[in-house]
C-alpha cells in the first residue's frame, strides 16, 4: 500500500517517544530538529538520549516504565521501544484520542508512517516505501543525499525571502513565475548565492519586460 506524503509543521507541537534505544534517539533527534517539544518516557535510555535532553531545552527525558496515558494531551506519538504490548496499548489510546501515532516494528499499529528523511535547510525530502523495505529507504536516501547541490537549501531560503517583494513589483503570475526560474538558475550557477544586485537587475529586466509587453498589447487593441 503506498501512503501519501504530507508535510506537517511541528514548531512547538508536543511530541512524545517511548523508548530509550537507537531507533527512540534517530526519532527523538528528527523531531527535535523540527522545532518538536519532546518528551521521551522510558526506563533506561542510551547516553546519546540523555545528552540530547541536556543540550535541547525542548527536550525532556523521564526515566520511568511508559504508559499508554503518556499519550494525553500530545500532537503525536512515536512509539520505539521493545514492549509490543505497551505499543499496542498505546496505539489504541491514540487512536480512541485522534492522536497521530507511529509504532517503530508494526505498520498496523501505526496511522502515520516515520519517513527517511533528507534536508537541507528548509529543502525536506521524505521516502517511505510503505513500511515494506527499510533498506530500499535507506538506499534511496543516500542516493538522494549524494545528487542534492550543497547549496540548494540556502538558495531555496533566499528565493523564499523575496517573493513579497517579487509580488509588489511584478504583479503578473506569469511573469513571476519567469523570473523567479531565471533567479534559481542564476543562484545554482553561483553555487547558491544571489548577490543583491543582482536580484534588482533580474527584478527590474522584469519590470521593463512586463511594461513592453502592455505597451505591445495596447498598440494591438487600439489597431482593432
């Protein structure tokens, strides 16, 4: 079964791991990373836990047998621990409560599927194969991770910051769309920068096309 792929933004969502070990941690960390309050319930956990719950203040660690009520209140679960049994407690509580839960060793339990996860910056490629190879995700990750220009997230961030000012002085669609293609190619060509005046040259070239092109659609209809 494939899944669809939806982009969610977790900035200050509350998320819960249960599980100590090194798949609890690989989750712990991504979710983190994405501005994710974290909180992790297990008994024992590895020392990279610990340190990350040191170091992150969106992260805390509670070492204690987890509880499927740990669930209460979050935006989503993950559930890596090796108690089946607690997964499938847990799994139902989130299902009953409407809370996104996902079960590290059971598909079936899970209503959300954890993506192999490739990033830069704001840039995000997420893989599944619909929990059937977790080595055709890893394959595919590190296939995907050696293509991606170093630089694209940076320019991808840059083209984001001017599309308010693209849109005050270009108010065609179309010819946005124009130039903000011309602009990434510009940016890749320099490795993902895009010098000031450069992007007011390129916004201005813009401009003037877009005015002679009304000008020219004018002439037209006056002659009809």
């Amino acid at each position: 079964m494939a899944y669809f792929p939806m982009f969610v933004n977790l900035e200050e969502r509350r998320c819960l791991v249960i599980g100590g070990g090194r798949v609890a941690y690989r989750k712990a960390s991504a979710l983190v990373s994405f501005g994710a309050q974290l909180l992790i319930v297990t008994e024992q956990a590895l020392p990279e836990l610990a340190r990350l719950a040191e170091r992150e203040p969106r992260v805390r660690l509670l070492l204690r047998p987890a509880r499927a009520e740990d669930a209460e209140g979050m935006d989503l679960v993950v559930c890596a621990s090796d108690d089946h049994e607690l997964h499938r407690k847990t799994a139902a509580y989130c299902r009953e409560h409407q809370i996104p839960v996902n079960v590290a060793d059971d598909r079936e339990l899970s209503t959300f599927l954890f993506p192999g996860l490739v990033r830069q910056e704001d840039v995000v490629v997420g893989i599944t194969t619909g929990g059937n190879s977790p080595a055709a995700s890893r394959y595919l990750r590190q296939q995907l991770e050696a293509q991606i220009p170093q630089n694209l997230g940076k320019l991808a961030k840059q083209l984001g910051s001017l599309r308010e000012l693209v849109k005050e002085q270009i108010p065609d669609g179309k010819q946005r769309e124009q130039l903000f293609s011309r602009l990434f190619a510009a940016g890749m060509e320099r490795n993902g920068d895009l010098p000031e005046e450069l992007v007011s040259r390129m916004i201005a070239e813009e401009e003037q096309a877009g005015k002679k092109d009304e000008k020219e659609d004018s002439n037209w209809n006056e002659k009809k």
